[in-house]
C-alpha cells in the first residue's frame, strides 16, 4: 500500500521491501527457523509529531480507527513472535494499523 498524501517513495518501497525479504528468508530458512514480520501503520514517533497539523489530521481521518498507536502497545505482538504459541506460522505479515488498509 502506498501512503498518501505525502511524498515517499523511498519509505514506501523500502518497506515493500522488507515485507519481501521476510517471505523469501521465510523460504530459504524453512529448516532453520520461521520469519514473520509486522506492519504497523501509524505510530506516534518523532517522524508523525515533527509533521504539519493538517497532515496529521488528514492522517487521522484516514483511519477507522480514528487514533494512531502508541509504540507500546505493540509488544504484545512481538512477544507473540517469540512465543510457542507461533509455532506453525511462517512467512506472515502481521498488519497493526487501525483499520488503515481497510478501505
């Protein structure tokens, strides 16, 4: 998915990239271990905060969710990872993000 409004290419492909890289480590590792990976969507960092106000609001009206996480509240997930409870799961793309790519 790509982000709008604003302008980033590089950050978008970037992340279609280490989306890819995870499913086919996920294939040349099967025997040694299983990769997944998470994708969050917004999250309140230094690079959301340091944005004009009207990106940021367009932002959030762009999710269902209407609120954009907190760093913290994905532990839960990475924890999950390390668990056995994963046990099965290889070459999975967790998806955090409010309902973003809902639409």
């Amino acid at each position: 998915m790509v982000n709008t409004p604003q302008t980033q290419c590089a950050y978008n492909a970037s992340k279609t990239a280490a989306l890819h890289l995870a499913k086919s480590l996920a294939v040349e590792w099967i025997n040694y271990a299983q990769v997944n990976c998470i994708s969050p969507g917004f999250i309140i960092t230094k690079m959301l905060t340091q944005q004009p106000k009207e990106l940021f609001e367009q932002w959030m009206s762009m999710i269902p969710g209407r609120h954009i996480c907190n760093p913290t509240k994905l532990k839960s997930a990475y924890i999950f990872l390390t668990s056995d409870a994963y046990y099965y799961m290889t070459s999975t793309n967790i998806v955090i993000d409010g309902g973003y790519t809902l639409p």
